[in-house]
C-alpha cells in the first residue's frame, strides 16, 4: 500500500497545533477535530485520517499526562488526587479491548458509515458536556452564594458550618492520595497492558504487515492469540479490585468496564481519542473537571500509542516525511497548559469563544468587534473601556492572519488578469476612515449612550439587511449563471458569476513596481495612523512631546494629520488622472470619511459598510472581504496603540488571548475557501456577513440596554450631553 501525503500541510500544520491547545485542557484529545482538518484540508482519505488523529491525540495527551504529574506532584496540596490510577486501571483494561475490535470493524465499514457514527459521536459527546457543565454552573453558583450568606454569619456560626461541612465532604477513599506501594502496582498494571497490547500487534501482525513469528493473518492461530489477549485485558480490572480492597470497588469497576468497552469501540472506528466521550462519563461519576481530564487524559494516551501501532503496522498512516506535525499537539497542549495557568480563570474561559468568533467574522470581512466587547464583558469580567481596547487588538491580530491569508492567495494566483487585494481601492479607503474616525471619537465623547445606543442598531438593522439582499441577488445570479452553463467553474478567476468580461483598471493584476509602490503608500498612511496618537495624545495620557489636550497646539497637530491623509488619496487620483479614478476616488473617499464616523460612534471596525461600498463599485466578494480585511489592520492596530497609551489593556499575562482570533481567522479562512472551492458561490461570504452582524447586532443591542437600565437604576442620566474634550 502507498502511504498518502497530506496536502497543504503547511496549513494543516498550525490548525493541529492549534486544536491540541484548545482541546487538550477540558480533557480531550482533539480527534474531533483532527479528523475532518485531516480529511477536508490535507486531503487524506477517512481511514488514513482517522489513523492519523491517533498519532496526533497521542501527542497531545502526553503533554497533558506530564503536566498532570506535575501539579501533582508540586502544585496540590489537596488531599485529593489529580490523576486517580484506579480509575485509570479500571478503565483502560476494556477501553483497549474495545479499540482492538473497533480496528476489525473500522477495516470493514464503509467510509460513510463511519462519517455517520463520526457525527453521531460528536453530537452525543457535545450534549453530555454541555448539559453537565450547566448543572456544575449552578451547583458552583449557588455554593458561591452559600459561601456569601456564611461569610455574614458571626464567628461561632461559621465555626459550626466549617465543622459540619468537613463532615459532609469527606474525601472518598478512591480519590485520595494513594499511597507510594500502591502507584507503583497500578502503573505497573498500565504499563504491563500497554506492553501487552502493543506486542500483540506486533507479534500478530495486520493485513499489510506480516506477523514478527509468522502468524499467518486471520488464520485459526492469529484468531487464537487474538483471542488470549482480550481475555487477559478483561481479567485485568479483577486485580485492581483485588488491590484497593474496597466494597465499592466491584460495582465501579463493572460499570466503567461496560462504559469503557463502548467507548473504546466507538473511538476506534471513528478515529477519537475517547475523550468526548470519557470525560463527561468522569464528570458524572463525582470526579471533579480536573481530575476527569487528567485521568482521561491517560487512558486516553495508552489507547491512541496502541491505536496509531496498529494504524500502521496496517498502512494508514500518510507518508514519513509528513509524521512531523505529531510534534505539534505535544506543542500545542504544552504551551495551553503553561499560559492558562498564568492567566486568569475567566480570560481562560473566554479564549475559545473568542476563537470561534473570529472563525466565524473574519472570513465575512468583519472584525468581530460586535461580538468580542460584549464576550469580554459579560464573560470575561472587564470593564467596558478594557473590553472595548481589548478587542481592538483581538481585531488587528485575527484581521492580520486574514491579511496574510490573502497575501498568500494572491502570490499563488499572481498569474490571474484580476487582483485579489485591490490596492487603488485600499489608498482610497484607508486615509478617509481614519479621518472620519478621528471625528468620530468627539462626537461619541459628546453624544448620550441612549443615543449611541439608538446609533447603532439602526447601524445594525441597515447593515444585515443591506448584505443579505445583496446575498440573495448574488445567489440568484449564481444559479441562473450555473443553469445556462453548469459546466462552468466560477470560482477559477475567484470572481462573480455575473462580472463583465473587461476588468477595470483598477482591479487589474498590478505589475511587481506597482505592487511595491501601492504597498509602499499603504505603509505612509499606516505609519501616519500609528505615529499621530501618540504625538497627540487624550484625555487619559498626555501627549510624548507635551501637547496640552483639547488646546490650540493638539487641533493643529490633529488638522495636518487630517491634511496629510486626505493629501495622499487626492495625489493617487491625480496621478491616475483617469476618468473611471476620479469617480471611484471620489465616492470612496466620501463615503469612507461618513462609514468611518459612525463606525467610532458606535464601537465597530467598519467592515461591513465597506464592504457594502466596494461591492457597488464592481468588486466581487473575495476582493471586497480582502481589501477591507487590510483597512482593518490598519485602523484597528492604530485604535489599539491609542487605547495601550491609556493603560487600558488588562495585564499582560492575559494578553496571550490575542493569539486566538488570529488562529480562529487563519481556520475560517482555509474553511471558507474550501468551501467556496466546492459549492462556486461567491454569495456564501455575503450570507454569511448578514449573519454575522445580525448576530453581533443582538448581542451588543442587549448588552446596551441592560447597561443603559442599570445607570438609570443607579443614577445615571442616559439622555444627557457630555464635552467634545
């Protein structure tokens, strides 16, 4: 059998990685994802994907297990055990026994039915998780409120409840620190069934591989051995029993036995781990979540080794040169469990929403502010200045994974008529919306929150309404354009179904001088934005050339940026000089100054306006999301700069979270290219857009009228005027 190579493994490799740092902490190895990274980007067929994600969960959950030992070794003083071994013994013994039947199995099922089970899987193992994680929300929930009523009480009171509640929550014996004798025994047994089950494999051999003594495959004797095994595996949980000599021992070693060996078969065939599965089973057995995961976590790491021998001693692993990327899960899991253990519990638990959100905008062409402020808020704990600074840098790092997205499908596309970035279209776009964003910050300092409040969900209404009717002629245009000719391919050129055949001027492909000097005009202005705040200075930081705020010297400095950015776009087009420049210059130069005003009144990045513009102007939606995509870094960077001025950053222990909507946008990304590869409808990313903001559109709209009642409540007065300075 040829081994089969992964495409576009250079972006297959960081979403691996990737995916062990958000999964490894709640317990799971990442097989979930791993398969359909593996089978829909690296092109893998299922088997050799599945095959492949053991390889990988193997990784992942080694670094989890040592870092495991460590807190259990220095930072517990509990009384509890981190990794509890006998559930781990008890566990592992049918999980293995489990995984070899699903190997026979998995050979012989077709391909789809395993993509059923695969899906079966995870909507099983999503609704456990979620169902225990919102019963542990409450019972942590109401204990907190219990703990407030205590701490009220007099001294005597407290004593009391101390003294009861050290009764109530005895720690059982199975969790308790085990005793020096007892580890070596049972990581003696995990050892030993680790070892039993890997010879096996060898010594059996597989379709592919022959047998190290020559056991002819599927004969009498290969069944025979086979069969020795899994009694042996079987007979082992039995000593475990016989070991801690406790009462409850046999009853919980007969329903993990059960549990395992289901889990185990089914992990198997569909190319997990066991984690999604595992970990809620733990959860629901009274083992606290790190305890589940860390215990999981090693059954998880002797099952998938196992699994990934077997997977290739029979030949579905891809070929040698691409094994390198095992090492990034290892990476991935190591790296999480160093910085979370850094940050703060509520940051820690915002990072992966804050991934998904930017999987979900960035591909659209919007930053995801509307989502990101109203997640760091409620979630995250901030204040509503943190928040809002906060996802200005979240903005600028997952619209910079875009940007270099675009820049690598421009190289590869570089011998196209038609530009992907429309660089004449970021000279005009850039200097009007900062300029209409620098006016916009003292209108929003003087209008009353119910006003931006008002501001912007008529901002939101229009937005989602604009881009789904856009969306929908788009889709129309494309299915009338696929029945007149449905064998063509439109997403070769990645341009509408329904564009003109001659490409304008503008969205031509540039040639290598003029590439560097549209590039080099969008570094002068980006450089323009980041230097003048500083110079300036706000309300909150003084200027760092001693500029008084609001005073005659700070409006001048502020006027000549003003001039110098409007100076640059008027020179592009006088320089053009062509009719067809002078219109769209015109148009986008005022129409910007307007999206980015009240794009700064009401808290967004502006991107889905801008879209909305360009669109009218002859760009089809791949270009638009792309060219606004760097208008965004370049405003949301110069915005962020400003807001770290003014110490309004959380600390930087917790700034590591800005690596995550640069790797959820850098997924989104390959996904939505994927896509639009498959289905050739460019009105996906329009579709999507609407959705997007109409999401972001409610959230924030809610957030804002809880906020609005609560300073009435206290006090406030929400219809009152504020100062320009």
């Amino acid at each position: 059998m040829n081994p089969e190579y992964i495409t576009s493994i250079g972006v297959v490799a960081p979403l691996v990685f990737i995916i062990a740092l958000l999964c490894t902490p709640p317990g799971m190895g990442g097989g979930t994802l791993f398969v359909p990274v593996l089978h829909i980007i690296g092109l893998l067929s299922a088997r050799d994907a599945a095959a492949t994600s053991q390889v990988l969960v193997a990784s992942a959950t080694l670094a989890k297990v040592l870092s495991s030992i460590y807190v259990q070794l220095h930072g517990s003083s509990s009384a509890q055990s981190v990794i509890i071994l006998p559930y781990a013994a008890l566990m592992l013994p049918p999980m293995m026994v489990g995984g070899l039947l699903g190997v026979y199995l998995y050979t012989w099922l077709p391909e789809i039915v395993q993509m059923v089970l695969y899906v079966l899987t995870a909507v099983l193992a999503s609704c456990m998780g979620f169902k225990k994680g919102m019963r542990l929300w409450k019972s942590e929930r109401a204990e907190a409120s219990s703990s407030a009523e205590a701490a009220t009480r007099s001294a005597s009171e407290i004593t009391a409840v101390s003294a009861g509640a050290s009764v109530v929550q005895r720690v059982p014996s199975i969790l308790r620190q085990p005793s020096a004798k007892v580890v070596v025994v049972l990581i003696a047994l995990l050892g030993a069934v680790w070892v039993l089950v890997s010879l096996s494999r060898l010594l059996l051999g597989s379709s592919s591989t022959p047998s190290l003594i020559g056991v002819p495959y599927c004969q009498y004797l290969y069944w025979t051995l086979s069969g020795v095994v899994i009694v042996v595996l079987i007979l082992m949980p039995g000593l475990v029993v016989l070991v801690a000599k406790s009462p409850d021992m046999i009853k919980l070693a007969v329903k993990l036995s059960g549990a395992l060996l289901c889990i185990g078969f089914i992990a198997a065939m569909v190319g997990q781990g066991g984690g999604s599965l595992m970990t809620p089973l733990l959860l629901y057995m009274d083992l606290n979540p790190q305890q589940a995961s860390a215990t999981g976590s090693v059954v998880m790491l002797i099952t998938s080794s196992s699994l990934a021998l077997s997977f290739g001693l029979g030949g579905f692993l891809p070929a040698a040169s691409d094994m390198w990327i095992a090492v990034l899960p290892f990476v991935g899991a190591f790296v999480c469990w160093c910085v979370t253990k850094q940050s703060t519990a509520l940051l820690g638990a915002v990072a992966p929403l804050l991934f998904v959100i930017a999987l979900l905008c960035m591909p659209s062409g919007i930053g995801g502010g509307v989502l990101f402020v109203p997640v760091l808020r409620l979630i995250g704990g901030l204040s509503l200045k943190e928040s809002t600074a906060l996802s200005q840098a979240l903005i600028a790092s997952a619209s910079l994974a875009a940007t270099l997205f675009n820049f690598f499908e421009q190289y590869r596309a570089r011998n196209e008529p038609k530009s992907l970035i429309v660089w004449p279209f970021v000279i005009l776009i850039l200097p009007g919306t900062v300029i209409g964003s620098l006016i916009g910050v003292y209108i929003y300092s003087w209008l009353p929150s119910l006003f931006v409040l008002i501001l912007y969900f008529c901002f939101a209404c229009l937005g989602s309404f604009m881009a789904f009717r856009k969306g929908f002629r788009l889709w129309k245009a494309e299915t009338r354009a696929k029945k007149r000719d449905p064998d063509s391919d439109t997403t070769d050129s990645g341009s509408s179904p329904v564009e003109a055949p001659g490409i304008p001027s503008l969205q031509r492909m540039p040639s290598t001088i003029k590439l560097v000097y549209y590039m080099t005009v969008v570094a002068v202005i980006w450089a323009i934005c980041l230097i003048f705040p500083p110079l300036t200075g706000n309300s909150s930081t003084g200027s760092v050339i001693g500029v008084p705020y609001c005073e005659a010297a700070y409006w001048v400095l502020a006027a000549v940026q003003g001039v110098i950015l409007l100076l640059i776009p008027a020179g592009y087009v006088a320089v053009e000089s062509s009719p067809g420049t002078i219109k769209t210059g015109s148009i986008l130069m005022g129409s910007m100054i307007v999206i980015g005003l009240i794009s700064s009144i009401v808290g967004t990045s502006g991107g889905l306006f801008m879209i909305r513009v360009v669109l009218s102007l002859g760009l089809d939606p791949k270009q638009s999301t792309a060219t606004t995509a760097i208008v965004i870094f370049a405003t949301s960077t110069s915005t962020a700069l400003s807001f770290a001025l003014g110490g309004y950053f959380p600390p930087a222990s917790d700034m590591w979270i800005t690596v995550m909507p640069f790797a959820g946008a850098l997924l989104g990304k390959t996904i939505v290219a994927k896509l639009l590869a498959m289905t050739g409808r460019l009105s996906v990313l329009v579709l999507l857009l609407g959705t997007m903001v109409a999401i972001g559109g409610i959230t924030t709209i809610t957030t804002g009228i809880i906020s609005a009642v609560n300073d009435a409540n206290n006090g406030g007065d929400i219809v009152q005027f504020g100062s320009f300075c």
